[in-house]
C-alpha cells in the first residue's frame, strides 16, 4: 500500500468516527427546558384585581418576592393607568398608581463598590465596562450586576452578568457563552429589575440568547448558584394549564428583549413574566425542585464542547475540561483532513475558549474534535461567509 494510499484510508476511518460520533449524538433523547422548576400562575393579561380600575393588559413586571411567596408588581391596566400590586394569599390587590416606565438602569448601589465599576475598568476575562452599572446587593457585601461591556468596534449592546465578592467581580454570564438547555449569550438585559441577588449570593437574571443557526434570537431567565448556572425557563418551556412559554418578557413587543424581570427570594423562588405562545402576558412564580441536568459547573464534570453550530470568520469556540492535562482542539473536514488546530497544549481544568479563524477555510459542514487524555468529543459544524 503507497502511503498516498495509507493517508486515505486513515482518513476514511477518522471521517468515519466522526460521523459516528455525531450521529450517536443526535440519537440521544433531548432534554426538556427546566424540568426542574415548577411554575404558579401570580396574574395574567385579562384579570382584575381588587381596587384596580380595569384589568390587565400588557405590562406584568415583578419588583420583589418574600420569603412567604408574596409579590409586589407592576401592572399596566385597560383603563390607562399603571398600578402597583401585591399578590398574596391567593389574591392580587391594587397598592398604588404608577406612572412611566421601565427605562435602562441607572448606577445605583453601595458607594464605594460603584467607585470601582466605572467606565474603562476592566473585569473578569478583560471585558471593559461602558458605564457604570446597577447593583442588587446583599447583606455579605456581594453585588450582581449586568454591564455593558461592549467593545469599541461593535455595534449594539453587548452585556454580561457579574457577581461582586470580596473586592473582585467573577463572570457568571458573558456575551458568546454557551448557555445551559441550548443557545448563545447575544446580550443580558440591562433593563432594571432583570437581575436579582439572595443573601445566599446566587443571582438570577434575563438574557437575550442566539438560539438556532439561522441567527434568529430567543430570550431565557438563569439562576446562578453556588458556582452553577442552570436554565429557569425560555421558549417552550411548558408550564401546566397554561401553555408553552414563546419569550421571557414583561409585554408583547415586536423586539426580543428579555425585560421579564428576576425577583429572587432566599428559598430560589424566582418571579418573572412572561408571554406565551397563544400571546397572553402571564406573572409566574419559579420554584426550584431536585436541580436541573443541564447545568454548567464552574469546574465541569465531563469533556464538553458548549458552542455553536455554525460559524463565520473568526467565530469563537468554548469548551470545557474535567481535568488539568494535555488537549487538543481541531477541525476536520468530512473526510478526515485536519484543517486547523484551534487549541494545543496543557490546559488546567475548567472553561475555555479558543478563536476559529475561518479566513481561506471553504464554507461546508466540518467537525471540531476536542480530544484530553484518552477522551474525545466530536461535533458537527457549519462554516458560511
């Protein structure tokens, strides 16, 4: 055999692992977003409640959750007016009138915590603020924030989530990750109420996601605790006797903005709104059961790849390792050639990143194989320019 001849059929074999691989995959049955949680109905579009003129119509904003289960909201109603309410007992009851709405979320917060997050600072994995955030603090001196770390050369809102502890900020969420139950940070919501924090110091928050491979845009609430960040609900989520969620939103806009809010109680209950698929605005309760399968650990258990599926120029690849050792990240292409090496070396244990540059890289479907110690993982990619 000419070792023209050797080289193809190494690659034949390697091209047919992959297929294997991923073929096997794709077989494995799919998990059902947060079936985790359990849901109850708080108020919906079309109810009254009691010394309110009107029912509800749009606007149904969580601004707090106790520990008892009770929830004060914002509620647009259909006689004009925008009323403050309390859900408690069973009963929704209107507090008092409220006038304007929600707009971006100005600094607030502990004086000198918001002395270090000024523009320019830099934070976790050197994402650069744009302006100074707004905190949700607890009584620990932790605070949780979403902040524009947009860079200079892009357009349009780029926000991540943060989590302030012990003088430094930890990234729990940022632009480009891959989000537990499926799809890609685009943006967290830096609309006020939409990110919350427990004197347990886990927070919850809304994002807008990236969530297929035609682009279009999807939105998700996420709860961080005690260094996992697990998926609460997003589109299809089914909650019982209502119907499947379409977004987590407080309104029926024609942008897709995660502006469902977050109010987050020491028991993991979080409040939120939400419009379903048959368009109707509903306020929930999430309440947290045996915990979720589709998790991310800040230290992750197995070998994962946790990014997109299709990729243009200079897309980026994250993926994560159990363990501290040698790696390698590739792609391949269908019949076993190795395209490029996106990743080589001793890596420690945790979450990675690597940078594909697709320049000169014909589009086509294509394979990324992550391979550490004697474990691979394979998955199936398509590059378009």
């Amino acid at each position: 055999m000419s070792k023209y001849e050797r080289n193809s059929a190494q690659r034949t074999r390697l091209a047919a692992a992959l297929l294997a691989a991923v073929s096997m995959a794709a077989a494995l049955p799919s998990q059902g977003y947060a079936a985790a949680y359990s849901f109850k109905k708080i108020a919906m579009q079309g109810e009254k409640a009691l010394g309110g003129q009107g029912a509800f119509e749009y606007e149904l904003k969580p601004a707090s959750l106790d520990a008892n289960g009770s929830v004060m909201f914002r509620a647009t109603l259909t006689s004009g007016n925008r009323g403050l309410f309390q859900y408690k007992d069973g009963r929704n009851t209107f507090v008092a009138e409220a006038k304007g709405t929600p707009a971006l979320q100005k600094a607030s917060g502990p004086a000198e915590i918001l002395a270090k997050l000024q523009p320019g600072m830099m934070l976790a994995n050197s994402d650069a603020i744009r302006a100074t955030p707004s905190l949700a603090t607890n009584s620990k001196g932790q605070a949780a924030f979403a902040a524009d770390v947009t860079p200079m050369t892009s357009v349009g809102k780029q926000a991540g989530v943060y989590l302030w502890s012990e003088g430094t900020a930890r990234a729990i969420a940022r632009p480009g990750d891959a989000m537990p139950g499926g799809g890609i940070l685009l943006t967290a919501s830096l609309l006020d109420g939409n990110v919350d924090l427990n004197e347990a110091g886990d927070v919850a928050f809304t994002a807008t996601l990236r969530n297929d491979e035609a682009g279009a845009l999807d939105t998700g609430l996420y709860l961080y605790s005690a260094g996992k960040l697990s998926l609460v609900a997003r589109r299809g989520t089914e909650v019982a006797n209502l119907g499947r969620i379409e977004r987590i939103q407080a309104s029926l806009v024609s942008e897709w903005n995660a502006s469902g809010g977050a109010a987050l109680n020491e028991a993991g209950q979080i409040a939120f709104a939400a419009v379903l698929e048959d368009h109707n605005v509903v306020l929930l309760v999430a309440t947290p059961g045996k915990g979720g399968d589709d998790a991310i650990d800040a230290v992750p258990s197995t070998l994962a790849i946790k990014s997109g599926t299709m990729f243009r120029q200079d897309a980026a690849v994250r993926f994560a390792l159990p363990r501290t050792g040698d790696m390698s990240l590739r792609l391949y292409a269908v019949d076993g050639r190795r395209v490029a090496t996106l990743a080589q070396g001793t890596m420690p244990a945790g979450r990675h990143e690597a940078m594909l540059n697709a320049k000169g890289i014909a589009p086509g479907v294509y394979f990324l194989r992550l391979q550490a110690g004697s474990e691979t993982v394979n998955q199936k990619v398509t590059l378009v320019h």
